[in-house]
C-alpha cells in the first residue's frame, strides 16, 4: 500500500460493520441483527454479549439499511423558504426539539423562495424520510395534491384540502395592526406586499382591506416585493409616492429594509410615516426605529408541526395560533 493511501485510512477509519460484531463475539451476522434490531428474538445472554462487543467496537447502525426491510428512517424533513430569514429560526428549533424526543432526526431544506426547488427537495428526500413539513410552501395547489397518499405531510401557513396544518392568525393580527394604526388617526394605509405564490400573502391581504374598510379607512396594496432586506428601497419608493402616512409590510425583513431606506432619505419614522411589519423577527426591537410588529409562537408553531405529522392527524385537521401586535416607535399619529 502506498504511503498516501495509508495515511487517507488512517485519517478516515473504516465504519465498524454487524459483521465485525459477528466475528468478534463469535456469534452469525443473522443474530447480531436481531439482537440490535429485534432484541426478543435472541436469548437475554446473547442479546447481553453482543450488546457488549457493540459497544467496545464502538458500533453504530446504518439507520437507511436498517430502514430497508421496515420502509421507515426515523428521519423527517422540514422545508423553508429561506433558511436565512429569522423567521424560521424559531420554527426550526421547536420542530427539531420536537423530533428529537419522538426519537427522531430532522433534516433541513432551504427552497429560496422557488417552487421547482422545493420539487426537486421532495422527490429527492422522499426515500429517505418518514414524512414532510412545508413551511410556507410555494407550490401551487396542483402539484401540492399530487403529494397525497405519498410520505405524511403538513404545512404550515398554507391550507390545502387534506393537509393538517398549522396557520398563524394573520386575520385577527391583520385587525390589530388596522385598529392600532386607525386608533392614531391614520386614514390613507398602504400594504407593500409579499410574494405572489405565498399564500399568506392573499389572506393578509384580504384581512387588511376587510378591516380597513370596517374602519372607514382607506389602504392600497403595492407590489408584489421579494420578503428580503434588498426590497426595502423599492418598497419604501412605493409607500411614500402612494400618498399612505402607514405602511404595513408583507414580513419584518421588507418592513426593515423599508426603514433602511427612509432613514437614508432622511423620511423621519413614525412622525413623516409610521411603518409595521409582521413575524417579531431577531432585531426587530433594536433597528431604528424599533419596530412594531405581529408578533406569533413559531417554537410552539414548530412543536405543533411535528405532533400533528408524527400523530396521524386527520386530513385537514387544523391548528390556528394566536397573534399579538408589539407595538414599538416606528408607528405614532401622523404628522
């Protein structure tokens, strides 16, 4: 063996394999399987002894052939549309908690915001997982129900007929935000406006006008905007040519970089514009101005997405979670 060779070995140990156990307590491959894998099939004292010389071998299990005869992995996957977006930090770590006491490992998927990239994560994960959580999935509804009586699926802040989901309550926060702003004496709003495929959008949206108009106020959507820091110039161009003294933004990552923009123009928040976003992000309290926001449970949203998926809920069982707007300094009476 040459001198590279050897030092690439010693640098990558070899896996111990069932059949290093077998050979070494002195027993078949057969029963070190059952012994691992089906414990009441062999006797307690083999069972012990076999357990033993795992351990010394520092053994561990291909948990995907493992899965071959049995048709599970004890893997789930969780997609987001953009793994950069604090948003989903919560959500993440309530889901993986989770899982993780399910006895079970999550696997993460970023999709960007694109639908054909979420389609290429599903079918290339579906081997190797026991069942999906989308996180506000692009899909449209077409290729969404092409997913039924496949691998368990749930979605959240996305309804579809027979999916469980789990949605935050952007309708009662959307009146919150419609009666806080109104309660100031704002009378001309203006919603900049997420994705078109989102469809959180369209039920804010829909929640937004409803409440404005049961208010006497008047709001007018601008958009669509990419949910992202980079979209704040044009969002912010937009909301001060439309004439609104508010501005309510699709999430808190537009709603920032909307803020970005004023303070670089000099456009004095709340007291020129008052501005809102939604989610409560990680920084939403200390940008300038603070700002306010719908604020809901993602660790809770994670937790739910992971009982529901792992509890065989009923098609289209549903979980709606409180909102709550935090009000900061980017929103006051207009000037």
């Amino acid at each position: 063996m040459a001198h590279s060779d050897r030092a690439a070995e010693t640098a990558r140990p070899r896996a111990v394999t069932l059949q290093d156990v077998a050979r070494e307590a002195g027993v078949a491959v057969s029963t070190v399987s059952r012994a691992l894998s089906n414990p009441d099939r062999v006797s307690a004292r083999t069972r012990e002894h076999v357990h033993t010389i795992a351990r010394r071998l520092a053994y561990r299990p291909n948990l995907i052939a493992r899965a071959l005869p049995s048709g599970r992995t004890g893997m789930l996957a969780l997609l987001v549309t953009d793994i950069t977006n604090p948003h989903h930090f919560g959500l993440i770590r309530g889901a993986e908690a989770q899982a993780r006491a399910a006895g079970y490992t999550t696997i993460l998927a970023d999709c960007q915001g694109s639908q054909e990239l979420e389609s290429d994560h599903l079918q290339r994960l579906d081997s190797a997982v026991d069942g999906f959580v989308l996180a506000s999935s692009r899909l449209a509804e077409a290729n969404l129900q092409r997913l039924r009586g496949g691998r368990p699926v749930v979605l959240f802040n996305r309804e579809a007929d027979g999916f469980p989901s789990v949605v935050t309550d952007s309708v009662d926060g959307s009146r919150q935000v419609v009666e806080h702003l109104t309660g100031l004496g704002h009378r001309r709003l203006g919603y900049l406006a997420g994705p078109v495929a989102a469809w959180s959008d369209g039920r804010r949206w829909r929640a937004l006008q409803a409440h404005a108009a049961a208010t006497g106020a008047e709001i007018t959507r601008m958009g669509p905007f990419s949910p992202t820091l980079a979209d704040g110039p044009a969002a912010a161009a937009a909301g001060l040519s439309s004439g609104a003294t508010a501005l309510v933004a699709f999430n808190d990552l537009l709603a920032i970089g909307v803020l970005q923009q004023l303070e670089r123009q000099r456009v004095q928040v709340p007291q020129q514009l008052s501005v809102v976003g939604f989610d409560d992000i990680f920084g939403a309290g200390f940008c300038h101005p603070p700002l306010s926001t719908v604020s809901s449970p993602a660790e809770d949203a994670g937790r739910a997405l992971i009982d529901l998926l792992l509890g065989s809920a009923a098609p289209g069982a549903r979980l709606v979670l409180p909102t709550r707007l935090t009000v900061r300094d980017s929103t006051g009476p207009p000037g």
